[in-house]
C-alpha cells in the first residue's frame, strides 16, 4: 500500500500517461532553430538601431533641397590675384586757369570748349589798385635811380678835388725839392744863410705830411662813397625786383593758356568780379587719356606704381599700368592713376567709365574653387564636401588661401574634382552633415 500511496502522492495533474519499463524520459533543448532565427533578427534591429542613432542622431543631419545650394567642382588652374575697380577716363594732363589777383573781367578773348594754343590770351581783367601799385612802385624806382645818379656825380667831382690837390702838392713838393738843392748848392759860398736852408727843409717836411693826409682823407673818402654806392645800388636792385613783381601781376591780368589744347570750361562774364586765386576754367590736353580710379584703403599697401590692370574697351581686353599712387586716403579710398600701355584705344571718350581688373599679386597654379558666400561664412577654415554619389554632403577642414571675385585659391584639405558646397552657411553653421533632397 505504501509504494502505491507515494505513487498517488506524486502523480502530477493532468492526463496520465501510460509509460511501460522500456520508456525513458527525453530532456528538451530551449535554443531552438525558430528561437535562433527571432534572436538574429533582433540583434539586426538593434544593431540597425544603434547605428542610426550614432550616425543620425550623434551626427547632427540637416536636409536641404539640392536647388536651393550651389555646387562648385574643384579644378586645378593658374589663380590670379586682383581686385575689380570702376575707373573713369580723363585727359592725361588738366590745366587750370585761375585769377591770380583777382579783378573785373574788361574782355574774354576765346568761347568756352574752342581749341586753344600755348601762350594765347583767354581773358582779361582789369585791377585798378594793382595798376595804381605798378605806377607807385615805378615812381619810387625813378626817384631812387635819380638819387644814385646823383650820389654817383657827387662822389666823381670829389674824387676828382681829391685828385687835383694831390696833384697841387705833388707839384709843390717838387718845387720845394729843387729850392732846397739849390740852398744846398749856395750853402758854402756864404752867399746863403742857414737859417734859410732850415726853413726850405721844414715847408719840404711839411708839404709831404701835407700829401699823406690828403691821401688819408682821399682813400677815406673814397671807401665810403663805395658803401654807399653799394647800399644804393642793393636798394635799387630791391626796387626793381619790387618793379618787376608788380609789372608781372599787371600782366597776370591777362589770362593766358598754358599748354594747347582743348578750353573745356570758362566761367567768366563781361564786369564780372572775380577774387583773387579763384578759378575761372580749365584746358585739357586731348591728345592723351588717363583713368582715374578709387581703390579701397584696405589695399593701399599692395598697390604700388607699374602694377599691370586690364580693361575692357569695346570688346577688346586692354593692358593697363599704374602710373600713380595718391597716398591720401579720403572716404576709405585712395586714388591712383592708370596709362594705356600701348595706342590709346579711339573709342576712348573723356568721362567714359571702365571696368577695370587691378592685379595686386603674383599668378600661382593650383587647385581653385569658385568664389561664394561660404567663404565669409567659415573664413576659409572648412566647408561641405559631397559625398559619394552627392546625396549627402560632410563637413571637411580645409585651408583657403586668396580670392578674386571668381576663384578661391585652396592650399589644403581639397583635390582636383571634390565637389564642394560655395553658397551661404548662415543656415547650416551648427551641423555636421548635409542631406540633399
């Protein structure tokens, strides 16, 4: 009864089975082929999941429609470091007229825009107080001349009294030579006292001392009329460069051309006044043109005189040259000057604007990229390069050198056929990776 309680203790629930002394029970495997395969498949999905968070959700990922961004391919060529400037065509060489000392314009000679030749006369003016100061001046000229001529008279006719009494004492001396030879010659015959061969020796004595003050007085005399000559004579010398001042402004009321060529403009009317210094037209050498052109001051030490430039005048690429540099920057611009440098063009005209390209540094082959607004946007440090077939575009360190407003020189981090993202950054600064739709 007791194996048969236990058996009844133990039975399980559910259905019994009937199992003979053959039977042996079979232990069942939890891995099995169905269960293996639902494992894979997870792990996929997790593994796909993973690598979608690293790669889009690490990453950060911007989509953008593929027209509203430009795409430059990088080429290799020559770089050429220029700047564009607007130029404007004038003559070579401008003169203008001004009214040195002013005046009431009396007569104009020549019609505004008339071919004019050197040395002829344009207008003239009439400057009453400038005449009167001619005919003053021309006055105190005469009457210094007059005084000179006078002092100069004077100081003859005493160089001449000086003269005529050395000569009076020359001759006296003589004579009192010979009578004291003559004393002498007498002295020891008795007939001739002493006392008068003393007497003859004393006026001898005293007509020669006589002689040398009189040449004292003479040379005296004559060392200051030379003085005074010369202090006259500076005198006059001031008086007439006074003189010829005062004739040359006289003459400077006439208005003449300095150079030949074309009077572009003359603001002068008849009775008209016009201050001294004020300008009253200008003449322009038409045979020759320059262009005149403004340059931003951030370039003012890299343009130097014979820097070549380029134009384009009627169709045609023109070499130009920097003929002058203007150091003076007004408005955050400095100006220089260009020549052509061979024929004139003819269809050059005074005022005409040109487009020119102004180089500022050597050519250099290499890879370029074109020009665009990334480069403002990253300062040239990075930008987006595509990818693979160009769905999706990665952000890339690069280093960019110069720029013209066509092509950017790259140094590093790009090769010849990288396509590369060229327009603005302002949307797409903070992500790393770019989707193009």
């Amino acid at each position: 009864m007791r194996p048969a309680l236990l058996s009844l203790v133990r039975r399980p629930e559910g259905p019994q089975v009937d199992v003979s002394a053959m039977d042996r029970r079979v232990e069942s495997h939890w891995l099995t082929p169905r269960r293996l395969l639902a494992l894979v498949s997870a792990l996929l999905v997790v593994a796909a999941a993973a690598f979608g968070y690293v790669r889009f959700g690490i990453t950060r990922t911007f989509a953008v429609a593929s027209e509203r961004v430009v795409i430059s391919t990088v080429q290799r060529g020559a770089f050429h470091d220029y700047i564009p400037v607007t130029g404007n065509v004038e003559p070579r060489e401008t003169v203008y007229l001004d009214a040195t000392n002013g005046g009431q314009v009396a007569e104009v000679l020549v019609e505004e825009g008339a071919m004019v030749e050197a040395g002829q006369p344009l207008v003239r003016l009439n400057n009453t107080n400038l005449q009167l100061q001619v005919i003053n001046s021309e006055a105190v000229l005469s009457e210094n001349l007059n005084r000179l001529a006078s002092t100069k008279l004077l100081f003859e006719q005493t160089r001449l009294a000086h003269a005529k009494e050395l000569i009076d004492i020359d001759f006296q001396i003589e004579q009192a030579r010979q009578r004291l030879a003559r004393l002498k010659s007498l002295a020891n015959t008795g007939a001739i006292r002493r006392a008068d061969i003393e007497d003859a020796e004393l006026d001898l004595k005293r007509l020669m001392q006589l002689k040398g003050a009189l040449e004292h007085a003479a040379a005296v005399d004559n060392s200051l009329q030379l003085e005074q000559i010369r202090q006259l004579d500076k005198t006059v010398d001031g008086l007439n460069r006074n003189f010829e001042l005062a004739r040359q402004n006289l003459d400077n009321l006439v208005i003449k051309a300095s150079l030949a060529g074309q009077l572009t403009s003359l603001e002068a009317h008849l009775g008209e006044s016009k201050a001294p210094g004020q300008r009253l037209g200008q003449i322009d050498q038409v045979d020759g043109f320059k262009v005149v052109a403004f340059v931003d001051e951030h370039y003012l030490s890299r343009v130097t005189a014979g820097q070549h430039a380029t134009a384009d005048v009627g169709g045609e690429r023109r070499q130009m040259q920097v003929a002058k540099v203007y150091p003076e920057v007004r408005e955050r611009q400095f100006k220089i000057d260009l020549a052509f440098t061979g024929e004139t063009p003819p269809s050059v005209r005074r005022g005409q604007t040109l487009q020119l390209r102004l180089e500022i540094g050597a050519a250099r082959e290499g890879p370029v990229v074109a020009n665009g607004p990334f480069y403002d946007d990253t300062g040239g440090q990075w930008a987006f390069v595509l990818v693979g077939t160009g769905s999706h575009a990665e952000r890339r360190p690069m280093k960019l050198g110069r720029r013209n407003p066509e092509k950017v020189e790259v140094l590093e981090g790009l090769e010849p056929g990288d396509r590369v993202i060229t327009s603005g950054y302002e949307r797409l600064k903070d992500f790393e990776r770019i989707e193009l739709k």
